[in-house]
C-alpha cells in the first residue's frame, strides 16, 4: 500500500467512515477524527480501494520493505478482507429480516392457484426498523442446465426494490416457454442483497426452489444452485 495524490471523492470517504464507525480495519480501534480513509492498492480511486486506518496502522503497512522482506506483508486480499468484517460488524443491525418465496399461491390463499407459466414471487421485510432497498437476481434451471434470469428488470437485478418497515410485496412473472415444453426438473435460484440505510449492500445467502408439476406448488432448497448440481 501506497499513498498517492490522488484521493477519495467525499461521497466515498463519508461511506468509508459510516461503515466502520470510524474504527482502523486494522486494530478496530475507535479513532474520531485520528483517521485515514487509505488506497489499498495504488492508483485506484473506487470504493473497493480504501479502507479506514488508524495512523498507526496505516504507517505499518507502509513501512514493509519488499526489498528486505521479514515477516509477512499485508497483502490486498487480507485487507480487504478485514475491512469487510470491520464494516459488517457494524452495519449489519441495518438488516432488518427478509424473507423471499416463489409460489403459485395467490396472495398466500392456498385456495387461489396461479397457473404456469405465471409464478408468483413475494418479498417481505418483516423488521419494525429502518427502511432498506433490495436487489433480487433470479436465476432459471431446467435440470441443472442455466436459461439465465427472468426477463424482468424486478428480477434481473436492474431495479431496486424499495423495502417499507413490515411491507410485503406480492409480484409475478413468466418463465421461459421451454420450462412449460419440458418435463424436465425446473429449478429458479433466488439472489437477494440488501442495501442499508448508508447504502451499503449485504448479500444473503441464495436459495432455489424446485417446482412439482402434478401438484403446481414450489418447494424450497436450502442451498445454491451450485451445491444441487454437484
């Protein structure tokens, strides 16, 4: 890590400093106005570049001499790494629990049944907390083999949804034609990331659901799409 004349736009320091409530990502000591948002890399000004140090920290990363070196360095991947568990530890109470689920129920009445090739898909903040914004990122599988996202902007990741305190939301798409030609296994990985209040995006972990034609219900799998194909 260098020190260059180059810096951080305002927008990404303030973030930098929200996230880690102004502790070094180093020695997680609290360090108020005795902070640096430093490059970890030199040359480069984007947000996955800096990390908050403590003055400290920040001149013993710097004084490693690769000439002669003694120990180990602190290499990029490690520091992004801690900055990570820095920031988490003290953004993730942002993150109110969210609950995804694709169905064929209509507005959870059992009685009320979409047909394919229309799916319906609900999406929950159940926290009597701040309001957050979501990504949803789909994924379509017909035995395992990839047919990419749902041709939505809602579910392709390009529109974010907008999260009110103990608001549900009740959407729908179509699947691809060929999921409704085949009898082969339909299986649609669901991504979700949370964006906070300071705009910092926390990935949960993605689920599938694997749909039951003869009954026309949805069951969940509680794993990746990568973990059912192996």
């Amino acid at each position: 890590m260098v020190r260059t004349r180059s810096d951080f736009s305002e927008d990404i320091k303030a973030k930098s400093l929200l996230w880690s409530y102004r502790h070094c990502c180093l020695c997680e000591k609290p360090c108020g106005t005795n902070i640096e948002v430093a490059h970890i890399e030199k040359g480069k000004n984007d947000i996955d570049n800096a990390i908050p140090l403590c003055y400290d920290c920040h001149s013993e990363i710097e004084r490693y001499n690769d000439e002669h070196p003694r120990g180990n360095k602190y290499r990029s991947k490690e520091l992004k790494t801690r900055r990570e568990q820095i920031y988490e530890r003290y953004t993730r109470h942002l993150v109110p629990p969210i609950q995804s689920e694709i169905t064929q129920s209509i507005r959870n009445n059992s009685q009320l049944q979409r047909q394919m090739p229309s799916v319906g898909f609900n999406l929950s903040h159940l926290g009597n907390m701040d309001p957050v914004k979501a990504r949803v990122e789909t994924n379509v599988f017909l035995s395992g083999k990839s047919l990419g996202p749902i041709d939505s902007p809602y579910y392709n990741g390009q529109i974010k949804w907008h999260l009110n305190p103990l608001t549900q939301f009740f959407g729908n798409f179509s699947v691809p034609a060929q999921c409704m030609e085949s009898d082969e296994k339909l299986t649609i990985e669901v991504r979700v990331t949370v964006i906070d209040v300071y705009e910092r995006e926390h990935a949960l972990l993605p689920v599938c659901f694997t749909y039951v034609r003869k009954d026309n219900y949805w069951f969940l799998e509680p794993t990746s799409s990568v973990e059912l194909s192996h």
